[in-house]
C-alpha cells in the first residue's frame, strides 16, 4: 500500500495511477494490475474517472 499526499491539482489522482498501469503493461503485468484511488465524494470520482478514460482514449467503464 502506498499512501500519495500533495497539493491539488499536482496529478496524485489522474497522473500517477496512469503511470503506474504503464509500467505494468510493459512489464507484463497489467491485466493482474490493480490501482485503488479513493475520493471523498462520488461526484469527484466520477469526474475523475472521465477524465483518466479521456486521457487515455478508453470508454468509461471498458478498461
């Protein structure tokens, strides 16, 4: 488990969790990859999922 702290907006919710899949898809190991971001509102946490699938050219939910 690792814990991210930082001020907001610096990429701790959509930026890291999308390097960190990166690094396991070119390790072999994306499909067994799971990342877990919480967010203190279902509001944000769909706002931030549209964002990261947007980011990487992905239908929410698909992938």
């Amino acid at each position: 488990v690792i814990v991210v702290s930082g001020e907001t907006g610096c990429g701790k919710t959509t930026q890291l969790p999308q390097y960190i899949l990166e690094s396991e898809i070119e390790s072999g190991r994306g499909a067994f990859c799971n990342i877990i971001c919480t967010q203190p509102r279902r509001i944000s946490a769909m706002a931030v999922a549209e964002r990261v699938a947007a980011e990487r050219g992905e239908q929410l939910g698909e992938s």
